[in-house]
C-alpha cells in the first residue's frame, strides 16, 4: 500500500464507527470486569490480547466514535492523533490532543475517551509486554523519556504514569505512522519486524523533546543513571546476576545499590535478576527443539528443582505445562 491508497482508505467509510454508546457499553460488559473508579465503573481490560507472533497491535480510533468509558490496560498503549482532536479523561483530568500530538500511557492507567467528529481520526499501537525486552535506551540527562522508557521496558516497576507530547512540527513521526499503517494494512514478509523498527523510530525521536505535559516525576540524575545501569546489567548479564560485579562496573557500593535499586522498584537486585530470567524462559520454552533443562541453563540456573519452583512460583505453571500451553 502506498501514501494515496492509504489516504483514500483513511478517508472511507471504513474508518468511520457504526456503534452507538449503548452498544459499546453492551460489548464491554460481555468482555470485561469493572471496578468502582470516580463514582462509575471502570472496564479492566484482560491482558488476552491477539498479538499473534508480532508483540504489537495497530488499531483505529474511528471517527464518530462513541463515548469510551473508563478502562485500564495490561499493555502500554500509545495514541496518535492523525486527524482533528480527541479528548481524553485521564485520572479525572481533562486532556484534549490535536492533529499531530502523540500521548504514552503506561500499563493501568485509567482513562476514558469522548466522542469524536466526523473529522477526528487517532491511531492507537498497543505493545505486548514482551515489546521492549530486547531494547535498551540510555538516559538522558535532558529528557524525561529515557526514566519513563525504563519504566515501561520493565515488569518490576510500578506503572501508572503517562507522557504528552506535540510532534506535529516532526514530519519523521508521521511518516513513520504512516508507513506503520502501510504495513499493518497490506501485511507482507517482515511487516511485523518493519513495524516494530518504525515504532523505535518513534519512540527514540521522543527522547529529544519535552512533553507538554505528563503526570511522571523524574527522579534525580544520579539515580537515573544508576536505576539505568541496573536495568542494562540485568538485561545483558541476568545468566550471572551477580551485584558485585554490577557495582565495580558503575563503582559504587553494594549497600548503596541495593538501596537505589528497593527504593525505586520494590525489589532486591535478585528479585530483578529472577524476574529477567524467568522472562527470557518463557521465550526459550516456545523454541521446541531445547529441552526443558537446557532452557535452564540458558538463564542461568543449574538446579533444576530451583529452576521448577522458581517458574512456577512466576508463571503459575511447571515448564511442560507452559510449553504444552503454547501449542
């Protein structure tokens, strides 16, 4: 698909929404839990998502829109303003986006979205978790992205922040929509991997601006830098885990580091080490031809009764069972 097909798709019929407030309401009952929130009730939206064997989803938010009622997510999910506004409630707040603007939203961030006009068009991308596990971005001093991406790039943190920003003066971040949507709707060889690159492209062309607006508090530099350092050991050296190690890397004191690491995270450094792991053998178990044993050497165990308690302590599920789960 071209840039003209796409702009003739994006101006049908298609891309407009056919269901009343009623309806939607009607199709979130049938799906989804609710739990108290404002003086309404709010969806859950479960993390039973169809990503397939891609770890993203490219969705429409349509013009004419009805009314969408406050709702979580279990993935990040970012919304791109194609055409006219959409408004936004989130955390009570009020936030109109217009044509250009882009906003992160972490995990279980509540937020509800009010009708759009013929001429409002968004485009939503939901990440499964599994998005950035092979992605590291270093900090910035001069930004508060690269804190917010560590946050979003890990299972350990606390997610419940958001990010606002106006990139309509980029021409590089709507091409890269587009050539998304190009992608998504014409699917060929390697579209998924091609999308995955462009949502990178995005995602490192933030970190150059200031949002405009956000409800995330960096914490100081120093510890930026450390809470960072932390987060690229244990993605790159999670077989060994050793703090040592990581703290003649970044010369300071284990004591210091394990404090940092507990008072930004609710975790000790081998809670992290375990989460890496267990994560990465949840990948290896969906590769059939390594055995279960092997997949424990993989990331670092050699006992495998330690290996068995630990994934099921994690997953809920022994190796096998998980494996079998996949088929």
């Amino acid at each position: 698909m071209n840039y003209q097909q796409l702009s003739n798709f994006l101006k049908s019929r298609s891309t407009f929404n056919h269901a009343s407030s009623e309806d939607v309401i009607k199709h979130f009952q049938g799906k989804y839990k609710t739990v108290p929130y404002k003086n309404e009730q709010m969806f859950v939206f479960n993390n039973q998502r169809p990503f397939g064997h891609s770890s993203h989803l490219i969705q429409l938010h349509k013009r004419k829109m009805s009314k969408i009622p406050y709702h979580t997510y279990h993935f990040i999910v970012v919304t791109y303003v194609y055409e006219g506004q959409i408004t936004m409630l989130i955390e009570g707040k009020t936030i109109t986006l217009t044509k250009g603007d882009l906003i992160i939203l972490d995990k279980f961030v509540p937020h509800s979205v009010q009708p759009t006009s013929k001429n409002d068009l968004g485009i939503n991308i939901i990440l499964d978790n599994k998005f950035f596990e092979d992605t590291v971005i270093k900090t910035s001093e001069d930004s508060s992205l690269p804190s917010f991406m560590i946050e979003l790039m890990s299972h350990q943190y606390k997610h419940n922040h958001f990010l606002l920003f106006s990139t309509d003066k980029l021409p590089i971040v709507r091409n890269s929509i587009q050539n998304i949507l190009c992608e998504d709707l014409d699917k060929s060889t390697f579209s998924n991997t091609i999308i995955d690159n462009y949502i990178m492209i995005i995602f490192m062309v933030l970190i150059r601006l200031k949002p405009i607006e956000t409800n995330f508090i960096n914490s100081d530099p120093q510890t930026q830098k450390i809470i960072s350092e932390v987060n690229n050991y244990v993605n790159k050296y999670y077989q060994e885990g050793e703090l040592n190690k990581l703290c003649q890397q970044i010369n300071y004191s284990p004591s210091h580091i394990s404090r940092v690491i507990h008072q930004n995270t609710g975790k000790t450094f081998k809670e992290l080490i375990n989460i890496r792991r267990m994560e990465k053998a949840k990948l290896l178990l969906q590769d059939k031809s390594l055995t279960v044993h092997e997949v424990a050497e993989k990331v670092g165990i050699y006992n495998m009764t330690n290996f068995y308690k630990r994934f099921k302590l994690f997953t809920g599920k022994m190796p096998k069972e998980y494996r079998d789960k996949l088929k």
